[in-house]
C-alpha cells in the first residue's frame, strides 16, 4: 500500500497541534501529552502507549492508586494487575454480559466535546472492544472502539458530544464474554465549542498554508535587487480540492451550469457512472449522460472523482445482474469493468472500485472472498493514474458503528492493497459523510480521522451530507470545517446542490437558483478558504515575505522606477514551507 508523500509531515504537524494552546480556559501542553506518539502508532505495543490529556477528568486513570475511583459495572469481576515491568493495569473478568467491566462516574455537561482515549488488550484472540457511556436514564451511548489483541495494548480513541448536562458511567464493552477486558492509561478530556474551534484555526494555519518569500531581481541590471518593486499576488487554484456532487440536471440548465462553475472545480456524478445507470439492460450499454456531463466539466476544468465501478450492496445492482449464475455474473463483471474504466481511463482523478465494501459484500459471496481485491487490480491495470478509494459510510460519523469502524476499515483497506499484484496502486480512503440532524459528534470524527491517517493514505470525505433539521447549516459548517483542519484530510465533496436538481434534502440554492442558509456557509467558506488579492512592495534589497494558503497563484511585478512588469506563475504546497521564490524583471 502505498503512503502518502505528505505522512511525515502530517505526523510533524500533529505534534505541532499538540503544543498548541486552545484559548478558552488555557489547556496547555499537558492537555496533549504524547498526541504524537498516539498518532504514530500503526501496530499494537508490548506496554501500553502513554496517557493523553494527562486523564483529564478520569480520576485514578493509571491505576496507580489501585482500584480507587473506579467500580465493578454489571457482573463478573474486576481486579488490579502488574506487569513484568511493573505496570499496572485493570482487568475484567468472570464477564456475564458485553458491557460487565469496570466504570467510573463523570459528570457531562451540555454543549461540550468530549475526547477519549485508553491502552486496551483482550486475554485471548483478536476481540473489538468499545467504550460506552451510560447515561443518568439507562441509554448507551457508545464513543469508539478497537480491534484489541492477545498479547499486546491498542490505543482506543473516540469521544462523544455532550446533548445534555448529566452524570454518565464510562464502561467498556466486548460481545465476546469469554475474554478478559484489560485497560490502562484511560483519559477523558472535555473541550468547549470555542477551545474545539480555536483547535480548526490553529491546524488550518499550519495545514493549509505556508510561509514563503519572494526575491525579485533585475535581468538589466546583474540580478540585483529590485527595491520597492510593486507586486501583485493573486490566487488562480485552490490548493485543497472542494466540491460538490452533481447530477444529469446539469445537462438542461444553463443556471445549474452557471451555479456550479462558478462555485467548485471538483466534482462526482452522484449516479451517472453507476452500474444501474448505464447499463439497465443486459447487453445494451448507454454512456450518453456520463460522457455529456465529463464534457461540461472538463469544459469547465472541473475535475472528476468516479463513482463507481461496482457496488457491493445487492439491493443496487442492476436487476438483471442480481439473478446471474456466479460464472455469468464473473463474465458480466469483467465486461463492466473494461467498459467503464477503459472509457474514461485518463480522465478521471480517482475511482471509487467497489463502494461500500465493509457493509456489504455481494461480489464476495458470489465470486469468492478475494473478488474486489482483483478488481482493484483490475482497474488500476486498466488506467494506472487515478487513486483507487475504498469508500464507506459511517466511518466517520456514528461512534457505535461496527462493520465500518474505523479499525477495520483500516483492516479491510490493508487486505484490499497487500493483495498479490496491489502493493502499488496508489490507495485512497473515501468516508462518505452522511450525518444525522443532532450535533455532530466532532469528538469522535477527529479521532477516527487520526486514526485513519496513521496509514498514510490521503483521506477524502466523499458524499458530506447533513440531514434536514432546524441546525442543518451550522452542522454542515461544523463537519466542513473539521474536516478542512485535519492534516490527514486531502479533499471533501458534498453531496448537495440546487433544488432544481432534486436536492432538496440538502438544497444550497432554491429554485431560483438563490442560496439557502447551508449555501450561505458553503459560499462562505468557499471565499475564507481562497486566498485574497495581496498587493504589497518588495524591501530595498528586492525581497517580500508573506504567508499564503496553498494553490496555484499569478504574480505581477512592476519595477517603480522604470515602471517595466512582469507577470509569472507559481505554486505553493506544503513542501513550500520556508521557501524562495525569484523572479526577475
């Protein structure tokens, strides 16, 4: 599987968000204690990882005062151990029931994030364990898990977003009831609104821009400095990919046309390219809708995210396909495949192969457990240039997810690409984004996108959507605004757009082609995540030093004496950090 250029820095990064303080309140380092080391941590350690946030509001969070603070929660048994190296830890055992564990009573408080982490190992086999908190009326809410191990401590990072001010039990769970539950170094650590925001600003500031400087010099006049030389800096790109899906509505309205290329320069068609759509009946392929709406886009120079080769729920197959015998629909499978990918090979920036491989697995029943493994190989020989997605939902989004957590979409993700013939393909993970009308839970969308990251695959949020509710605009600014500040994130496509086109669960714009209050936020952040003309005047010695978001940019320079000009292009990325541009004139 191939890792991303930027992991390095995203780990660098990490560690300089560690440091950060985030207002409100003062939470220093101590807060972020090891956020780094957590961040590395690919494998499960013979010792458990150090404790975050210092426990924050966990009393006894190392188990160095024995048991006290902490509980017996449901049946079964609890004792304390210690290790060869003299660590220790908290084990329950004797289990009757999943949640039988250990607990300890915190109070929540509305309107607060709330981050947690814990070193967790199971006594045989390979067990998921979660976190859980129970609240003052008996409902669970479950804040994360992981897939712990015999042998060895997995950090289980989550959080949940407080609804209501209230007394909870923090408990874990596991279905097998046969294995021990061990657990170190617990943390819990609570953030306002405003520290969880001061948090977004600080990252964007390190993520998404860099420091540069300009040295402007004479071509005339033996490369000197030209001093007090007037320039112009305007941004022609973005540098972080923002779109919007769109839909075959697009080919019959020149205000839809008109709306969409003047806001995104990045784009997935929500059905067209989908099994379903071009081919309803056996043998009788269409592409007619697909290949007119790429041609608006690449008119527009709007890049194109495909989706998708094949789906794995049964319910969306085309209905012929649904009734093939395991050899035809192999022979169908490989006809599509060919089809599609060899169509738009080249000019597509990623495939989405086989969507929403973890929830379901029709190819895998059908054709055998190794099906979309091959067909990742398959796409990839076809065009070799797009990034090929694994692409789930509620990765992201639903702290009591199983099937796609994030542990085992890490897992799913390392069996797709450590498959004979895969180890090249250029991977990506997709998490769709479909969030509910509640707060969202940014707690747990942070940690599961750091733990996502530690695998060095450039993460997308492919399918951002936020259902319908009194909130909807604040909730989706909230989701963009998280994702746009995570180091590990590369790119984020909504599922949106006008009500013209349909959308009307999700509408950014009314009939009329006028923007709702969630087309208000996207329009802002469109503008706040641009950079703005920059006019400004060179030292004596020639040189300017500014901070600019990363994308592609023009600069015009024009000498004030002789008032001769030039205009140049560049770039900037985060490898620019620091960097010297020159230009002459």
């Amino acid at each position: 599987m191939r890792s991303s250029p930027g992991f390095n820095m995203f780990l660098f990064l990490s560690l300089a968000f560690a440091l950060l303080s985030l207002g409100s309140g003062q939470i220093t380092q101590t807060v972020f204690d090891d956020y780094y080391d957590s961040m590395a941590t690919t494998e499960c350690l013979a010792e458990p990882g150090s404790l975050m946030y210092g426990g924050g509001v966990i009393l006894n969070p190392e188990f160095i005062h024995g048991t006290s603070a902490w509980t017996v929660f449901g049946q079964g048994a609890t004792e304390l151990r210690i290790s060869h190296t003299n660590n220790r830890f908290m084990v329950a055992r004797n289990r009757k029931r999943p949640s039988d564990s250990f607990s300890q009573k915190v109070q929540l408080e509305k309107g607060m994030f709330y981050a947690f982490s814990a070193w967790v190992q199971v006594s045989q086999g390979s067990e998921t364990v979660s976190v859980a908190f129970r609240t003052r009326d008996g409902e669970f809410v479950r804040g994360g898990s992981v897939v712990a191990k015999q042998g060895c401590w997995s950090l289980l990072k989550g959080g949940i977003a407080a609804n209501s001010s209230s007394p909870a039990d923090v408990l874990f769970e596991s279905k097998n009831i046969s294995t021990e539950i061990w657990v170190d170094n617990v943390a819990l650590q609570p953030f306002s609104k405003q520290q969880w925001r001061n948090h977004q600003e600080e990252s964007i500031e390190k993520v998404r821009k860099s420091t540069v400087r300009f040295q402007i010099t004479s071509v005339n006049e033996r490369g000197l400095g030209v001093g007090g030389a007037n320039v112009l800096i305007k941004q022609t790109k973005q540098g972080f990919p923002f779109g919007c899906g769109m839909n075959f509505h697009i080919l019959e309205s020149a205000d839809y046309q008109n709306w969409f290329a003047s806001r995104f320069r990045y784009t997935t068609f929500t059905n067209a390219m989908k099994w379903y759509s071009t081919e309803a009946k056996q043998g009788q392929e269409n592409y007619t809708i697909a290949d007119a709406m790429l041609k608006f886009a690449q008119d527009n120079n709007i890049s194109i995210r495909g989706h998708n080769i094949f789906w794995d729920n049964q319910k969306y197959q085309p209905d012929w396909v649904k009734t093939l015998a395991p050899d035809d629909l192999r022979k169908a499978a490989e006809k599509r495949i060919n089809s599609v990918v060899s169509r738009y090979a080249g000019k597509l920036i990623a495939w989405d192969v086989v969507n929403e491989n973890l929830h379901f697995s029709f190819f895998e029943d059908n054709l055998g457990e190794n099906a979309s493994s091959m067909y990742y190989s398959m796409a990839y020989k076809l065009d070799p240039t797009p990034r090929m997605f694994l692409n789930e939902y509620n990765t992201i989004e639903y702290s009591g997810e199983e099937k796609a957590s994030p542990g085992n979409y890490k897992k799913r993700l390392q069996e797709i690409f450590s498959y004979p013939g895969n180890e090249d393909i250029p991977a990506g993970i997709g998490v769709q984004g479909h969030f509910g009308t509640g707060q969202p839970n940014l707690a747990y969308m942070r940690s599961s996108l750091d733990i996502l990251a530690t695998t060095g695959v450039p993460i997308w949020l492919t399918e951002v959507f936020v259902d319908p509710g009194a909130n909807q605009a604040q909730n989706l600014e909230e989701v963009l605004r998280e994702a746009y500040s995570h180091p590990g994130v590369e790119g984020i496509i909504m599922f949106a757009g006008p009500v013209y086109a349909g959308y009307n669960s999700m509408a950014l714009a009314d009939k009329n082609f006028n923007n709702t209050l969630a087309g208000d936020v996207v329009d802002k952040l469109i503008q706040e995540w641009r950079s703005k003309d920059l006019e400004a005047r060179a030292d004596e010695e020639g040189f300017l030093g500014t901070t600019l978001l990363h994308g592609e940019y023009e600069i015009s320079i024009t000498d004030p004496i002789s008032n001769s000009s030039s205009t140049s292009r560049f770039e900037v990325t985060r490898d620019s950090f620091r960097k010297i541009y020159h230009f002459h004139i």
